[in-house]
C-alpha cells in the first residue's frame, strides 16, 4: 500500500485510502464490508485479490492505506489491538535466543507481554533507562534483534533521542522499534527519523473516542512488512471490518485533536506546575522538562499526556482522583475525553513494587489524558479536586 506523500498531514487524514468507487456506487465513504469470503470467477484468480477477510478485507485495506500515508511509510498492518500488533511484531522478527533491549517505563501490558509470555518462547529482555543512547547501548548483546522504545514515555512523559537509538542499532543490526501511541503520527513520525517500525495502540488517538480497540504497525521494509502480513494472516488477530470502520472514521479527524489536546494539557500542565499542592509536572511541552529541546527537535506539538507528583503522597492521589467531575478516573487515554489515572494502582500495577520505585512510579503520581473540552471548564476541575 504506498502512501501519496505530495499532500499535507489533513488532507492525507480525510483522504488517503479512500477513493470513491466510481465504478460502482460512487460511495464517498469506504463501506463496512462484512462479507467473510469473496466470490471468484476462476478457479485460480481471486476477484480483485480478495479470497477471505481473515487474509485481506477491503474496508481493512483502506484503513491500512490511510495509516501508512500518516506515518509516511510505504505498509501498515491492522489488527485487532495494541497487544495484538505487538505480539506479530514479535512473533514476526524475532527467533528464539534472540535478545531485545526496551526502555524501562514501557507500557505495563508491554512489558507483561515480554516477560510473561515472550520468555517461554527462548527470547531474553533488558530494560534500560532509554533517555541516554549509551545505556542502550550497554544493555545491548550480539544477541539483540530489536531496540524496542516508547516516546514520551508512560506515566514519566521521558523523551529518547529516537534518531541517535535508530543509528546505534543499525550499526550493530538491531531493529528499532518505536511505540508510537503517545504521540500520534501527527506529532511524531518515528520512520522519518531512522526508526524501522512504528507500532499504534489505535484504541488511543488514531480511534480517539474511546469506542473501538485495535492496534497498527507501519513500516517501509519490504522483508519485514512481507514476514508481519504473513503473519497477520496466519496468527489471525485481524481487526473485524466494523473495527476498522470506526478507527477510519476517528483518523480523519487526527490533526483537528492533537491540537486542541496539546494546547489544553499545555494549560493543565503550566496550571498544574503552579500549585502548591503538586512537587513536580512531567510534560515535554514545559521549559522546566530535562528534555524539552530534543522533544521539540523530534515532536511537532507536545501533546496531550502529562503525570503529575501530588505532595501528600497516596492519600492526596486518592482524594484528587476522587473529587475530580469532568476528568473521569480510568485506564486508556487518546480520547476525546479527559480522563485521569493512578498509575501505581492501575495501568502500572503489574510491574513489581520494587521496580515502580527505582523508576519513580510514585503513590503520588497521577496521570492525565488531557481531552478536548473546553480549557476553562479543566482548569476549573483540577483546581476544585486540589483545594
Ligand atoms: C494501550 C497501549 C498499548 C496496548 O494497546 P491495546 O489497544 O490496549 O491492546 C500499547 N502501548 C501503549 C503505549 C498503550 O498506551
């Protein structure tokens, strides 16, 4: 599926993949094709490719197509979640003994999927702090296959350097995989700086209303691209056409909201820094942030996730989380909504007491999905739930 490159980020959004049928219909609007088998002609030619939706879907087609042109990269796979499309990239590029080195504040059902799946199958993981190239490059063997990074990220809004990580594996033959989900293609493109694969949770902001699950992976290796659409097919997590319907339509709208998500988190952000309840802002948008000149360098908007150290510890999380009326308090992030989390006690839960504290997954730690809401009304509920 080649992307057309000559538009800009919005016009590729509403248009990439969706041509009018003119032969037929004329449909603007790719339709939900829930057909499960395709009739053919002849014995040994497919009609227009198609034989089983497992295999191929159109409505998936053209959801593949707009979700390489966004990434600009020249393939994008579709599946039936974030977890589901990493497990494909693993499954996909990885042999047992090989080694991969991931940052360690990944993703707590990422880093579940490593260490309590990955494992059996003879594959070897080790976490390194991911800000610094050079403790990349320590953690790394003559084993390692994959560099498997997140940026920002997830809850400590940290930035790696994804240009420097990307030279230093392909100097020493590993693969740079980036969990591009925080950002958005519209903030970050992680191929255009030397990455080999972007993977999505599409249930975050490529969906953005929190009312489909689905993952993605775009790449511009042909070999590895051949190796995850095989695998696709054969492992079989495919998104149904209703799925991809749904995170379709949310992608049009990507670039309208990653605006109004990061200008909205901008405000809650310098809020936030501000009161004398909270010790510290986790946000790359901030001057104050360690890295906010190499995430304005690789990012184009700062977004919309920020984390935030309440000073009186577990009992002020829970209080502010419970006072809270227009965030609401759940997993996820990406949508519309502005939503709040205790990391330590939900999404990070799974990762060991010991390692939440040497990576600093406070008690106190709370993290927000900034939605699109009006600024003013945020503002107003973060400052109600501290008083
Ligand atoms: C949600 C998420 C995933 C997993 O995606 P699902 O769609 O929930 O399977 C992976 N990585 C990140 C950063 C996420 O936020």
């Amino acid at each position: 599926m080649r992307a057309t490159r000559r538009h800009g980020f919005g016009t590729r959004a509403v248009h990439d993949g969706e041509e009018p049928d003119l032969g037929s219909t004329g449909d603007v609007v790719t339709p939900i094709h829930l057909s499960s088998t395709f009739a053919r002609k002849w014995v040994d030619r497919p009609t227009a490719g198609l034989e089983y939706s497992r295999t191929g879907n159109p409505t998936r087609s053209a959801l593949e197509r707009r979700l390489a042109s966004l990434e600009n990269a020249s393939h994008a796979l579709a599946y039936s979640s974030g977890m589901a499309a990493e497990t494909t990239i693993l499954l996909s590029l990885l042999e047992k003994g090989d080694h991969v080195v991931a940052g360690d504040d990944l993703y707590g059902g990422t880093r579940r999927l490593f260490e309590a799946t990955m494992r059996r199958f003879g594959v070897s993981f080790s976490y390194a702090d991911t800000r610094s190239a050079k403790s990349v490059q320590a953690a790394m063997t003559d084993k390692t296959a994959l560099i498997w990074l997140e940026t920002p990220t997830n809850p400590l809004m940290r930035i790696c350097d994804i240009r420097a990580i990307s030279r230093l594996g392909r100097e020493r033959g590993a693969m740079t995989v980036v969990d591009n989900t925080f950002a958005s293609p519209y903030v970050q493109n992680p191929l255009d700086l030397g990455a080999a694969v972007s993977v999505h949770s599409t249930t975050k902001y490529i969906g953005g209303h929190s009312d489909v699950v689905g993952g993605a992976v775009m790449l511009s290796d042909d070999d590895a691209f051949e190796k995850l659409r095989f695998n696709q097919n054969a492992l079989g997590a495919v998104p149904s056409p209703f799925d991809c319907f749904m995170v379709l339509r949310g992608s049009k709208t990507l670039h309208l909201r990653m605006e109004r998500h990061s200008s909205n988190a901008t405000a809650v952000a310098e809020f936030l820094s501000s009161h004398k309840a909270v010790s510290v802002v986790h946000y790359p948008g901030l001057r104050s942030h360690p890295q906010h000149s190499l995430a304005a360098k690789q990012m184009r908007l700062p977004g919309g996730m920020l984390s935030a150290e309440l000073k009186g510890g577990l009992p002020a999380a829970k209080r502010f989380l419970s006072r809270l009326r227009v965030f609401t308090l759940a997993e996820s992030l990406g949508g519309v909504e502005s939503l709040a989390d205790h990391p330590a006690s939900m999404t990070h839960a799974s990762v060991p007491s010991a390692e939440r504290a040497r990576i600093g997954i406070t008690d106190g730690l709370v993290r927000l999905s900034v939605g699109i809401e009006d600024e003013a009304d945020l503002l107003a509920d973060l400052k109600s739930a501290l008083g």
